[in-house]
C-alpha cells in the first residue's frame, strides 16, 4: 500500500509539499481548489511543484476542483464548471500525476427537489471528462458522495457508469461510506459489487451523520471491517488520509491504525 495526505489549498502549494514530505507519506494528493491551488497557479509554479515533489521523492495524486458542479441547475454555471474540470484534467497532466479523483455533481439549492435532473446534468458532462483524460494520457478515479446526497452514494449509482466508460476507475471514500444509513455494509457491497474497478482509497472517520474528516478512531466507522473488504479484494493500492483536524500528528497517527489494519 501507498500512504498520501492531501494539502490545504488554502497555503501556499510548495509549504504544503514540504510539510507532507517531513511526515514521511509515500505520495500527496493536489487538492486543485483556490485560494492557493486553483489550475492557474500550479501552472505558474509547476516546475518549482515538479522540482519538489522530485526532491522530496513523494509522489502525486490530483483531485480535481471540489468546489464547482457540473450538476448544478444552472446552465452558466455548468458550463463553468466543465471549463474549471477541463483544465485542471489539462495541469494535471503536465503535472504527471498518477491519478485524478473527480467528484460527480451534487445537488444544492433547489437541487435536492430534482435530484434525477441534477444527476442527469452531471452524466451529460461526464464523456466530455472521460474524453479530456484519455487524451491526456491520465485516468480519472469518479468518488463516492457522502449522505444527505443522494446520488452517487450506492454501487448501484456506479456500475452504469463504469461499464459505460470502461477507462473510468473509482475512488471509494471510506468516510462517506459511513454516513450512509446501512454504514456497517456499505463500504463491503462496493468492494463486492465494483471490486477491482476501485483503484484509489480515502480514509478518514466520523460520528455518522456528516463528513467530519476524523482521526481514526474518534469517530464510529469500523475500520476492521473497512480493511477487511479491502484485503478481500486484493486492494494494495493508494489510500489518502483526509483527517482535517489541523493537526499532523493525528494524520501520522491515522495512517498507522490503518497500516496496521491492512497489515494484520
């Protein structure tokens, strides 16, 4: 298995790199969101990025922008998104990373009222994606969403999709698994019904009912039970920890219990 932590993008990207490095993870995932890792600026420092992440012998992940929809309802407003994904897809590969971990749409706003729409919209620009990524020699990894979304949260929402983009792999988010209503199943029916079509993980815990970023173990997720699944498939791949406590020492910690999960 290969260890990652994501940066904060709201520092500045070559702190970031330094700081994931001292922590000694074998990769970092590239959160490309603003203030500081909006597509533009990894443009204008990429050799100063690729110079580091050469030094510091990590290596990289990309997730693509978070923070835009391509389900949203408005039209403008998804065109504007396709344009932010397009082109991160675009850096990302000058980049070389490894992988690109995309979030589907979601709905917000009056979304949550048509959400079949919002999920048709987002499918629409889904080609356009696929299309960008094997142009550019990357892989795109779609994510799981956490509850109360309610769309892209089941196996069932993913195997159209993946059998329809046979390139296209998925990110199993452990910890929005677990906001689910069925938590205590819900991470063994993707690795039973998607299997080896997930080639990237995210680890993180929380209490059930959000997507609270925990450490390990501060929270209610059956880790056993998460690295079970995984080992049942085989899965010796990337796991990047998403612990958003502002503390590093609880990221090195989190990678530990599950090193050793997925180790015993």
């Amino acid at each position: 298995m290969k260890y990652g932590a994501m940066n904060f993008p709201v520092h500045p990207i070559m702190k970031e790199i330094s700081r994931i490095a001292a922590m000694r993870f074998d990769y970092m995932e590239l959160t490309m969101d603003p203030p500081c890792a909006h597509f533009s600026d990894i443009r204008r420092q990429k050799n100063e990025i690729l110079s580091a992440i050469r030094d510091s012998s990590l290596g990289l992940v990309c997730h693509l922008p978070t923070f835009v929809n391509t389900g949203d309802l408005t039209e403008s407003i998804r065109k504007a998104s396709v344009y932010e994904l397009l082109s991160s897809i675009e850096t990302a590969a000058e980049l070389k990373a490894d992988k690109l971990v995309l979030h589907p749409g979601i709905p917000l706003g009056l979304g949550v009222y048509v959400q079949e729409t919002v999920k048709q919209y987002a499918l629409d620009s889904l080609p356009q994606m696929v299309e960008a990524a094997e142009r550019f020699g990357v892989t795109l990894y779609i994510e799981n969403m956490p509850a109360p979304c309610k769309l892209f949260t089941t196996p069932d929402d993913f195997a159209p999709v993946l059998e329809q983009f046979p390139t296209l792999k998925m990110t199993l988010d452990t910890g929005h698994a677990n906001t689910l209503k069925n938590r205590n199943r819900s991470v063994g029916l993707f690795t039973g019904e998607i299997g080896r079509r997930i080639g990237h993980v995210h680890i993180s815990d929380n209490k059930g009912e959000k997507d609270d970023h925990l450490s390990l173990g501060d929270g209610n997720a059956n880790l056993k039970k998460v690295a079970k699944a995984l080992k049942q498939i085989g899965y010796d791949d990337t796991a990047t920890l998403e612990i958003f406590t502002g503390k590093d020492n609880d990221l090195i910690s989190s990678r530990d219990i599950f090193k050793r999960l997925m180790e015993s």
